[in-house]
C-alpha cells in the first residue's frame, strides 16, 4: 500500500507543479507592462462667427447644435490619420441665415481648432408702391420699426 501511496504522491506532484507555475505567472496568460499603445484620438473643433442658431456635422454623423459665437468642439473625437469633414446640417431659420464653413475638413493629426463658421443674416428687399396719394406725411414700416 506505500507503493500506491508514493505513485500518488508523484502523480499529485506532477500535476501541482505546472499548475502552480501557470498560476503565478497569471494562469497561462502573458502579464506584462508591455502593453500596445492605443491610436491616438484627437477633438475637431474651431469658431463661429454672427450666428443666431445652428447644427454642425462631422463625416456625416455626430451632430452638434451651436446656439452662440465662439469655440465649439464635436462630442466625437476621431482616431490619428482619420479624415473630418465639418458641415452645415441645419441652416439657423429665425432669424434666417447662412452659414459656411471654412478650412472643414482634413486629416486629424493633433487636436484641431482651425475650422471657421460664418454666419450672415438672409436679407430680403421689400418694395411696393403707393398709388393716388394725394396729401403727405405718408410713413411705411417695416416690421414695425424701420420707417421708411
């Protein structure tokens, strides 16, 4: 019965042995501080310029709503080498106007701040005229306010 005993030790410690190695070493599995650097992602961003209202896009998605002048940023940062492409989705309706985009797209390569917005207000000429008038002091308004 010894003899048993001694062949079962040996196989327990046969097996204990590599399984105690794998488990300090973290089960088999390669621990180091070697880790592979991740891509790096940059922001797309820049100013606008005269604006009452608006939603940029970036490649099409990622739309971002602007509500005054100055700096914006999108919400999506994109990964180094990747193209943007900033755009106009929705044009500010009250009061009307126009907005572009200058320096819009590229290739993200660190964070960019140089996209420009301008935006100007949708004129619109009101003419008419007045037909038998025959005293003076005639006032038109325009909106109520620009007297003509």
């Amino acid at each position: 019965m010894s003899g048993r005993l001694h062949a079962t030790s040996i196989l327990l410690l046969l097996i204990m042995v590599p399984v105690s190695f794998l488990l300090s070493c973290g089960g088999g599995r390669s621990v180091s501080s070697n880790t592979i650097p991740s891509t790096p992602t940059f922001t797309i961003g820049g100013t606008v310029a005269g604006l009452s209202g608006l939603v940029l896009q970036n490649n099409g998605r990622d739309d971002l709503s602007v509500g005054a002048n100055g700096s914006f940023t999108f919400f999506t940062s994109i990964a180094s080498g990747l193209s943007y492409k900033v755009t106009v989705l929705a044009q500010p309706t009250s009061p009307a106007q126009t907005c572009v985009v200058a320096n819009g797209s590229g290739t993200a390569t660190a964070n960019v701040t140089s996209v420009q917005v301008a935006c100007t207000t949708v004129t619109r000429t009101i003419s008419g005229s007045v037909s038998f008038l025959e005293g003076t002091g005639l006032q038109l308004q325009d909106n109520g306010g620009d007297t003509l």
